[in-house]
C-alpha cells in the first residue's frame, strides 16, 4: 500500500503503519503542484511592501515590525533557533516520528507556502528513522506546539540532536554521515514548520491506539472477576440495553455477553438466592461504555485534526495570508481532558472489583487464599491499586481549564493540550498496571471455580495468565508475578475479541 501526503485521509492506524515502515508514503504529483503553487504565493508576497504577518514581519508581540527581503531567512532561523527552549525527558522516540508524518501531512495540504525541499528532508529523516530528540515540557498549546516543534525541526538547520539507537547524537553529526548539507530557511519556512498542534495530536494519536486496546481488555477483566466472583449475567442483556441505547453501553453489554457465552460456570448458580451484583460488576456496560463514548468523541475529533491545517498564518493567494487561530490546541485539549477522566474511570471500577474478591463471599476465601492467617494471600496488591488509582485521580485536573497569558498579551488565551495529552498517557499507563493486578485476581478465584468452564476466549486468557503466572498457594513474592502480567498488557498478548 502506498500512502499520498496531503491527499490521502491520514487516520491514526495508517500513521501508526508509516511510522512502523509497513506502509511507504510519498509525495506523489497532485501534492508537489499544491505545495509549489503555494510557495510560488508566499515568494510574491515575500517581495512586496505590504507588511504580512510571518512572511515580512517579526512574531508574536513583534508582529508590527517589518522585515526586509535580506533578512528574511535570518528571521526563519531565528524562530526555531529562540522557541527551542523545551525541558524535561525526552518524549518517546515513536511519538516524534508521529509528529513528523502528521506535520508532513498538513504541509503537502498547500496552504503553508514551504518549499518542496523542505518536506522531502523531513520525509528523509523519516524513511531513515532518523528522529530528533524533544523535550516533554515548555509547550502551552496555542500557537501551537512551539516549543517542541523546534526541537524537532531544529537538525534540519544542522541543529539539535537525533537518537541513534538509545544514544543521543548531535544533528550536525548525523547529517554529515548521511551527507546532507543543513537547510537555509526561506519566507515562511520556520512559522510553517513550528506553529502546529502536531506535539498534541501525536500524544492523541499514540494514547487513543493505547485506549483500544484497554477497553476492551478492561471489558475481558469484568468477565473473568464475575466469573471468579459467580455473579450475575442478567445486567448484560440486550433488551435491557436498548431502552438506554448510548452507543458505548451498547458495545459493552454485547461483549459481556459474548465473553460468558457458553460458560459452564456462569450457567451454574443462574437459579441462586443471590438478587444483585455490587455496582462495579452488574454497571460495566454503563462506566465503561461512558468511557468508549468518550474515546470515541477523542477519535473523531483527532482524525479531523489528523487532516487538519494548524500553521500560522493560511495563504490562500498572492495577496492574501490570513492570520488565524488554526494553531490553537483548545479542540484536542478539551477531549484529551474528558478522555483523561474516561481512562482513570476504568481503573476506578478495575480496583473495586479487586476489592470485592478479596471479601471472602459466595464461596471464595478471604484474601483470595485457602491457607489465611500465616498467608496474606493477595491482600496488599490491592493497596498498589488504590494508590494507582488516587494517582489517576490526582492526574484528571484538565489543563485545558486553565490559561496563563505569554507573548506580552498578544498570546492572551492558551490550551495547555500539551500537558493535557502527556496526562492522558500517564493515567493509560496506570490503567495498564491496575488491569494487571485485576487480571491476576480474576484468576486466582475461577481457580477456585474449577472444575467448572468458562467461555472460549476466557479460558484462552485464564490459559495465558497461567502459562506466566502459577496459581498462588502460599506467599510468595508477587513482584515478578504483577510486572509479567503488565508486560503482558503492555504487548497486547491478551486475547480481547
């Protein structure tokens, strides 16, 4: 398959896909006459009198000062030179190389005036994997993502630094063995390059794929402990649903019942005095379809901006280049915060079905072990829940309602979505690990369901589980044990649909 920037709809598995090498993407005809059509505006604009904003002027509070022709390209370098001021750790090698394909997209589009030269460089250090080292930390979100931009644009000034493997190389190095000479921006070239949401969108994009996934892992999860727990399936059924038919609670219930099809041991206690299941179990489809419902407003809402336009300003003639808003994160920020609380609210519910296994009920031992008092049996995982769980909280402040002013006021309103989008990743890691203890619990108690069957793809994970984790017997250090079954999230191994 072959992917054309700037013409082809980017979505966040074809992004995912050019930025494994398992999908090439090209600059094909249609977009190179776009992006030279678009230049050949910004060159005729550039030679005039009239002061335009980024192409003859200075920036931010600056904006009323013109520059002349000579000093143009001074002006561009400048730019990144002075907005590279980021700090912390580096952002994931991964979410770089995102960035670099979605601003490669919104370039191609032909409404940013850079040269051709400039994106195929950018496309070289992709095909090549080389990716700029940038720092998590100095972004507000409004005219775009500035500071982590110019990191990431900085090499192709000879500038800057690029991974090589997990070491980090100075860009002029780098560009040397591959025998490239640094870029001389032009007219336009470093606002083109640096206003842009791309730091937010490449935070939604690798968050949203991690979110799936969790989904409907925290689905299979429900399963295993109401199984472990022989709760009720009667929550779960479709007339039910129906008559309360959000999209997500929909999904939801339809998976539980797929998950407990054909269960020997859901179907055993069907006719038990037992009237209702505690909330986090008989309410999976209502907490985690809210959350679907709002991974899917964030889905949407990231594929608009995945084919969006977000530089500063939008030349759309030869007279005319309009300076906007387009830069603004507020759109994905907003999301990226609703997301935020949607994630950590499966780890809520994950935690208290932990609990109720612990409680000794309906059969099982207390602490989940059959030799209590000299075992603590699975008491103090749950503490590691909890604590996850009140981080995760800690962690849902949406940095989208809060705006500090920068640039002398002329930046009066910002987004902060690049903090927003960085929360929303840490809280899905979190989950990851709250899922796993989960995980580790249901098992235990449908161990001590046997010699009763579960559904086929429950059995397939219970089976998982047990090929990487033995059943606890007596105590024994659960370290090893919870960090295996995180790996085992982290990679995606268990069997969801």
């Amino acid at each position: 398959m072959i992917f054309k920037y700037g013409i082809d709809p980017l979505t966040a598995h074809t992004v995912m896909e050019i930025a494994n090498g398992n999908i090439k993407a090209i600059i094909n005809k249609e977009a190179v006459q776009l992006i030279n059509t678009c230049r050949a505006k910004v060159e005729t604009m550039a030679k005039g009198n009239r002061a335009i904003y980024g192409i003859n002027t200075g920036f931010g509070p600056l904006c009323d000062v013109q520059i002349t022709a000579a000093e143009t390209s001074k002006l561009q370098e400048n730019l990144l030179i002075t907005h590279a001021v980021g700090v912390g750790k580096p952002i994931d090698k991964q979410i770089s190389k995102i960035m670099m394909i979605c601003k490669v997209h919104a370039l191609c589009q032909g409404f940013s005036g850079v040269r051709l030269e400039l994106i195929e460089r950018i496309l070289y250090f992709i095909e090549k994997d080389l990716t700029p080292v940038v720092p998590e930390q100095g972004s507000v979100g409004a005219s775009g993502d500035l500071a982590p931009l110019s990191h990431l644009f900085l090499p192709l000034l000879g500038e800057g630094e690029f991974w090589v493997g997990n070491k980090i190389k100075a860009a002029k190095e780098i560009l040397k063995k591959h025998h490239l000479k640094p870029l001389i921006l032009q007219a336009k070239e470093g606002l083109g390059l640096i206003n842009g949401t791309q730091f937010i969108l490449a935070h939604a994009i690798i968050g949203l794929k991690k979110m799936e996934y969790l989904l409907d892992l925290a689905d299979v999860c429900g399963a295993m402990s109401i199984e472990g727990y022989q709760g009720s399936q009667s929550p779960f059924k479709k007339e039910l649903h129906k008559i309360r038919p959000f999209k997500g609670n929909i999904k939801v219930a339809a998976r539980m019942r797929m998950l407990f099809e054909k269960s020997q041991n859901i179907n055993s206690h069907e006719s038990c005095s037992r009237v209702q299941d505690p909330y986090s179990m008989r309410c999976i489809p209502q907490v985690h379809g809210a959350s679907r419902n709002a991974f899917y407003h964030l889905n949407e809402l990231t594929e608009i901006e995945m084919n969006a336009v977000t530089d500063n300003p939008i030349v759309l003639s030869e007279t005319e280049a309009i300076s906007g808003g387009n830069f603004h994160g507020q759109p994905l920020a907003m999301a990226l915060d609703y997301c935020s609380i949607a994630a950590s609210e499966l780890g809520n519910i994950s935690d208290r079905r932990c609990y109720l296994l612990l409680e000794g009920k309906y059969g099982l031992p207390r602490l989940l072990t059959a030799s209590g008092g000299l075992n603590s049996g699975f008491m103090i995982p749950q503490y590691t829940t909890a604590a996850l769980v009140t981080e995760n909280k800690s962690l849902c402040f949406p940095p989208s309602a809060d705006s500090i002013p920068t640039s002398l006021g002329q930046e009066d309103h910002v987004s902060m979505g690049s903090i927003s989008g960085r929360k929303f990743n840490q809280i899905l890691e979190n989950i990851e690990k709250i899922l796993a203890i989960e995980l580790m619990y249901a098992a235990q108690a449908m161990d001590f369901r046997r010699p009763n069957t579960f559904s086929k793809i429950i059995e397939e994970n219970f089976k998982i589980i047990r090929n990487n984790v033995d059943k606890l017997e007596e105590d024994r250090l659960l370290k090893d044990d919870i960090n295996t079954l995180i790996n085992l999230v982290k990679k995606q191994s268990l069997v969801v649909k």
